[in-house]
C-alpha cells in the first residue's frame, strides 16, 4: 500500500515537472507566436485591425497561462486550508487585529456572489463578529491570486503591489467602521436560525498526490467559469486599444479632471465582472491616457460593489446595512483613486 502511493506521487509530481517546460516554452514565445499570425499567416499590414488583433492574439493565452501556474499552486495551498478552518480561525476575533486577519484569509480563500450566502451564514453561525465578516467578504473578491497575476502580467509588480495593498486598506478599515458601528440588527433575522454542519475532514491526511490532483482539479474548476470572461475582457481591451483615441481617454478618466474617480465608480458599479475580465480593459484604459487612481477605482468598484453581489447579499442584509456597506466600501475606493491621482 505504501509503495502504491509512492508511485502515485511520483507519477503526480513528474507530470508537473514535465508540463513546467511546455508552460515556459510557450510563455516565452507569445509575442513571436501572434507576430507570425498577423504577419506571417494572415499577412495582415500595420492597421487598427492588425493591431487589435495582435493584442488578442497575445494577451489571451498569455493571461491564460499565467491563471493557470497560479491557480495550480494555490489549489495545492488551499488544500491544507478547509472553508471550516477558516471560520475557525475568525471566530472570536473581535478587535481591529480580526479584521487584518480576516481580509488576509479573504485573499487566499476561495469567494465569489453565488458562495456569498453560506459563507455569510457559516461566519454568523461560528460566532464570527459582523465587521471582521465584511473584512472577509470585500476582500475575497476584491484581492485573489487571479487579480494579482493578472495585474504583474499586464503592469508589473509595482501596480500589482499597489492594488493588493490598497484592497486590503479598503477591506480591513471597512470592516472595522462596520464592526464599530454595531449594526447585527441589521441582519436578516432567519440568518440566526440557520445553524451550519461540520465538515468533520481531516486536511492532514489527504496524501500529496491527492493535493497535486487537486490543483489540477482547480485549474479545470477555475478556469472553466471564468475563461469567457478573460476572452470578452481581452476582446474589448483589444478592440479599445486599436481604435480608441488617447486624448478620449485622457479627457475622461485623466487626473486632470476632477469627477474622474467617482463618475468611474458610478460606471463601475452596475456592471458584472470579476477581475480576469475587467484587468485586460483596464489596462487598456490606462494606456490610453486615463489615471492609474482613476482606473483602480473603477476596477475595484467593478469587483468589490457589483449590482449582482448586493442582490444577492439583499437575501441576508437588511438595506440600511447595505447601503451603508456600499457608502463605506465606496469612499475608500474614493480615497484610493484620489491619492494615486496625486502621487502619479
């Protein structure tokens, strides 16, 4: 029995070590792979067609094949990291030190609108207070491996540094205001009635070659829900980038103009998407001449405030609690744009 599992986690980790030098070999080569099909294949001359498909053709399996080595990675993490260990570890907390805890568990854990409600009533059940939850819940969105690799492919560490800093200010300040204000009356009150089971799993003995099979598993998972997104993401960033003009950009959402950071967020808000569509458009706004504060605020309005995450929270808040969410997450997405607009 034991040799069995030796071979199979062997047979586990070869697989990894041979796909890493497809993955590199193919990284390396998008730009000259999307040059030989416009220039070469479709033998296309220099035009805003051309160049739009270009960018599609580069920026896809790029953003792809970054999704996937860190979905992998993080797979195999979580699998030592149980949702039940996590309501765990915040129940209790009920200082400014459970918030910081909180919006740090929400990067690495997995959340989005359709898990909002059993996430919610897990954290209620366990005793976790209401401001160190919404640290949770802004920052699981808000701030994951999938915005952060997409953020150092298409702008590099720096911005990607600077929005996972400043997402996390947003989701552990927030929360803490929420938790301060005392604002449990606001919950719906059947969410007190709910009491959820325990999983009962033990984490330590899942055998590494499951862990390995599990990242695998969460590539398919992943990928396979927001795949279309990243493709109509690239897809509008390339169609903007090869017909936008920059001085469009820039009178809209530049610095130099004043109503840039909240008319963004008022954009934002209404519309649905997750940070593998939103980041390819983006990044194509600011090449185009809007602000760096201008379009991290519209991105972070786009997957921290989107109108399908609030209907759907509407089933387990109240509205004043709500509103009050929106209006506290709001400003601190203000205060981002505003001061990245000073500083850049």
């Amino acid at each position: 029995m034991i040799k069995s599992i030796q071979i199979t986690n062997r047979k586990q980790l070869l697989s990894v070590l041979l796909l890493l030098p497809v993955w590199c070999l193919l990284y390396i080569n998008l730009q000259n792979i999307s040059d030989f099909i416009i220039d070469t294949v479709f033998k296309m001359p220099e035009s805003h067609l051309s160049e739009t498909l270009r960018f599609f053709i580069f920026e896809v399996p790029k953003v792809l094949l970054l999704l996937v080595l860190v979905i992998f990675g993080v797979g195999i993490i979580r699998s030592y990291f149980s949702p039940e260990k996590t309501k765990q570890a915040l129940a209790g907390k009920s200082t400014f030190m459970g918030n910081i805890m909180a919006a740090l568990l929400g990067v690495v854990t997995p959340f989005c609108s359709c898990s909002a409600i059993p996430l919610f009533l897990g954290f209620v059940e366990a005793g976790v207070p209401l401001g160190v939850t919404f640290s949770f819940l802004i920052a699981a969105p808000m701030v994951n491996e999938i915005a952060l690799i997409m953020l150092v492919g298409l702008f590099g560490w720096k911005t990607a540094i600077i929005y996972t800093l400043t997402g996390l200010l947003i989701a552990i300040l927030a929360g803490w205001v929420i938790g301060i204000l005392k604002l449990e009356k606001y919950i719906q009150e059947w969410v007190f009635e709910v009491k959820t089971g325990q999983t009962g799993i033990d984490e330590t003995k899942i055998r590494f070659s499951d862990r390995i099979k599990l990242g695998f598993e969460t590539v398919k998972d992943i990928v396979g829900k927001i795949w279309l997104y990243i493709v109509i993401g690239v897809a509008i960033g390339a169609a903007a980038h090869g017909y936008v003009p920059e001085d469009f950009m820039a009178r809209l959402m530049g610095k130099s103009v004043w109503y840039s950071v909240p008319l963004s967020i008022l954009i934002g808000i209404p519309m649905y998407s997750n940070a593998a569509g939103i980041i390819p458009i983006v990044s194509v706004l600011i090449e185009k001449g809007a602000s760096l504060g201008t379009a991290l605020a519209f991105m972070m309005s786009v997957i921290g405030l989107s109108l399908p995450e609030i209907i759907i929270l509407k089933k387990v808040l109240k509205m004043p609690l709500i509103l009050i969410f929106i209006g506290v997450v709001a400003t601190g997405i203000l205060a981002v744009g505003f001061i990245f607009n000073i500083i850049y």
